[in-house]
C-alpha cells in the first residue's frame, strides 16, 4: 500500500526544505524527497550563500531585502533547536564598483530608494578606506588570459562604488538547509534521502505521486519540483517541455578559495564584493580565506552540463577568476593548488526563477533558483505556499495570479512575475547578479 501525503517536495536544499517547513507550518502532510544523503547536501552546500539586497528589477530587490530580514533573524525563523547547531548570517556588508556596465548603478539605487533599502554612495578616494591598496584602474571589458590586452588598463578608473550594509554571508549553506529540516519536522514535516525519483505518476488528469528508483510508490495529489541542477530532468517526467515559454539547464561554475592580499586585514574589513569591471565576486570565507565567483562575462563560453556526469575538478577557468581579481589586488598569489568547488547552477534564460504552478493541476515549480536566490529562501518558501493553497483551492494563476504580501516590508507583490510563460526580462543582468 502506497504512503500518502498532501504535497511531495523533490528537493530537499535550502529552497525545497523552505516549501515543505511553510506547507508543513499550515498543517500538510509533506514529504521531502532527495537523491542526496542529507539536506542541502547538493548544488545548495556549495552555495556562495550571499545575502545582498539590490538587483536589476524592483520585484527582485524587494524580494532581497524581505528575504534578508529572515537571515538577520534566523532563530527565531527556525523557531526549534538542530542538535547541530545553526547557521550563521555575518553580515559585513556589500561593495559593488560602480562601471558603464551596471549603468553605474544608478538603477540599483533608484529601487533602494524606493523600498527603502539602506545605501550610501562611496567616492573613489573613500574606496581605498574600504579596501587598502585596491588598483580601481578600468580593465572592462573582461578578458581571459589567453586574449590580447588581459591584465592591462583601459582609460580611466572606477567612479566609485555603493555600499549596501544590509548583507554579508552565510556561513555554511547546508547547515541552514539542516536547520529547515528540523523545522520542518517539528511542524509535522518528513524527509526522505537517498531516494531518486523515476516517475511523476498522473492520474484523472492531474498528479497522483511518484516512483522512486527502487520501485516504491508514494501518493500525492501535489508534487513540487524543485530539483535545483535536475531539475529539467523532472520537469521531463511529466513531459512539459513544450508548454513552457522559459526553460532552465545546468551551468558548471568554479568557485576558488584563495589566501586574501597580506597588507589587507580580511578578517577584520573583508565584505562581499562585486566587480563587473573584472567580472568577479568575493566574499570572506572560512579560515581567513577569500571567495572568488565569476559574474559571467561574454568572453568566457557557457559550459552547459549533465549534473550527473560533469567534470568536479577545478580547471584554468578557477585560474581565471584568480588572475581577473589579481588585477584588483596585485599582491594576490596564485598557490600550486588551487582549492575551490565546483559546482551546477540552475539557471533559466534570464536568470529570473520560476516559482509557478504548470499545466499539470498538482505540478508545481521553484526553479531556475541557483546562483541568486539563496538569499530569498524563506520568501520563496512562504510564497510558494501561498500560491499552493491558492491553487488547490481553485485559483486560477495563469489568468488570475496569485498575490504575496510580504510580512515584514508589507508590500504585495504578483507571484505571476515569476511565470514558467513570461517573456525573458530585459532588465535582467543575464548573469548570477540576476
């Protein structure tokens, strides 16, 4: 005889343990399903974790900086103990240089302003406060090593730079997903790991469970993908492919750990930074370390992958990212062992996610999320329990969408924004900045 439950999440990271810790929290049965051994043990354990609160659309800096007012909370989101201790949100604060590329930044700040996000404007003479000894001559655009020009000046330097002190990191991305987890179990929740779903059952045309690898069948009436890197893999369970306007696919990144520059005291000033001059990311990592993630130039080609079967090693391209922000930090080394992860991103066309129901009544999505929504893990969960119960109960999203008001800025946003049917959004930064 078949178990039964009220919804199936497949996906046990940070986003998948949000849905079923808020679904549970309204009295469903859940059960959260994971290939994995533990949660978070996916592409979320080797997550940046950033948390930030600008982006290039106000949908998505609202979402941010609600998102960021759970991370500065955490315990009392979690609201239960995890024998393993909980994560911890260190917020040091966020940098981004100010360049032709990001409209210099103008945009950014416009939407701060509006939803009332904390900012201040940073001179080029006050960047060297920020960071002793940062070379703020222009590089743009980004080259690989390997191209003539790399490493050498443009004209001019960087206008400066904004400072958001509403952000920082988390420190370790699948202890969080833990934290969920038992949180999600105190409220009635279940976990399943090491256990791969093969089929999306259907029946009377809509979701009646699935089937897993060794034969087990379990029964809902709603099943939610959120797959992460696998996720068009499910989502070709169910056959939808081409009834989606926006799709999403794997994309390998190389994230390198490397020692910050000697005159630089990181643990003390370092903070999460972001550079679309040089096309890199930083934030304080472990040890004393500093953080390195590529903003996804035009010149570095696109490496789309089988999650399953790609490369894990760290190549020339982690190199890469080393050497871009050497051109920041001349004193930075480049060790005999590069250390780092690698990792896939789930990302759709416009790096905007999916958070929607489908044309299969019981089939929901949360993905397209990898790269930049760790941040808005329990917005993404509340919301997509909002739109869950909605359309369980009838709603009709695709003509009547779903609205969220978010608790803390208390502002109602369209869930529709996030359409599986949208057109691709052209104020999008096309990168992990999303």
């Amino acid at each position: 005889m078949s178990k039964q439950y009220d919804a199936i999440i497949i996906g046990a990271g940070i986003i998948g343990s949000a849905i079923g810790l808020e679904l549970a929290r309204r009295g469903w049965k859940t059960l959260n399903v994971d290939k994995q051994g533990a949660a978070g043990f996916g592409s979320t354990s080797n997550s940046s974790a950033i948390i930030r609160t600008y982006y290039s659309t106000l949908d998505g800096s609202a979402m941010a900086y609600e998102g960021y007012h759970y991370w500065r909370d955490w315990a009392k989101y979690v609201g239960v103990d995890d024998e393993s201790g909980l994560a911890q949100f260190r917020e040091c604060g966020c940098l981004v240089m100010k360049t032709e590329h990001n409209g210099y930044l103008a945009k950014a700040m416009q939407l701060s302003k509006e939803l009332g996000i904390p900012y201040r404007e940073v001179s080029p003479e006050e960047l060297q406060q920020f960071i002793p000894g940062y070379d703020a001559r222009l590089y743009y655009p980004p080259k690989r090593p390997d191209q003539d020009g790399f490493a050498e000046p443009t004209i001019g330097t960087l206008r400066g730079a904004v400072h958001w002190p509403k952000g920082g990191y988390v420190n370790d991305p699948q202890l969080a997903a833990h934290n969920l987890q038992r949180a999600a179990e105190a409220a009635g929740g279940a976990f399943r790991f090491n256990a791969e779903v093969v089929a999306i059952r259907q029946a009377q045309g809509r979701v009646a469970g699935i089937t897993l690898k060794n034969g087990e069948q379990i029964d809902s009436p709603v099943v939610v993908n959120v797959g992460g890197p696998h996720s068009s893999k499910i989502n070709a369970l169910v056959g939808l492919a081409d009834k989606m306007k926006m799709t999403t696919r794997a994309l390998r990144q190389e994230i390198p750990y490397v020692p910050p520059p000697p005159h630089y005291d990181y643990t003390k000033l370092g903070m999460v930074t972001s550079d679309s001059d040089v096309a890199v990311y930083s934030r304080p990592a472990s040890g004393g370390m500093m953080l390195l993630g590529s903003e996804d130039p035009e010149c570095d080609p696109k490496e789309w992958v089988d999650p399953d079967t790609m490369n894990r090693d760290l190549t020339e391209q982690a190199v890469t990212h080393i050497m871009r922000m050497a051109q920041r930090y001349p004193e930075l080394g480049i060790s005999n062992q590069v250390r780092g992860t690698v990792e896939a991103y789930d990302v759709t066309e416009d790096w905007i996610p999916i958070y929607d129901k489908t044309d299969l009544p019981g089939y929901y999505l949360a993905i397209g999320t990898s790269g930049n929504q760790f941040k808005n893990t329990a917005v993404a969960g509340k919301m997509m329990a909002t739109l869950i119960i909605a359309c369980e109960a009838g709603q009709d999203h695709d003509q009547d969408p779903v609205q969220y008001t978010m608790e803390y800025l208390g502002r109602t946003v369209s869930i529709g924004f996030y359409s599986r049917n949208r057109k691709i959004n052209q104020e999008s930064s096309f990168s992990v900045l999303g």
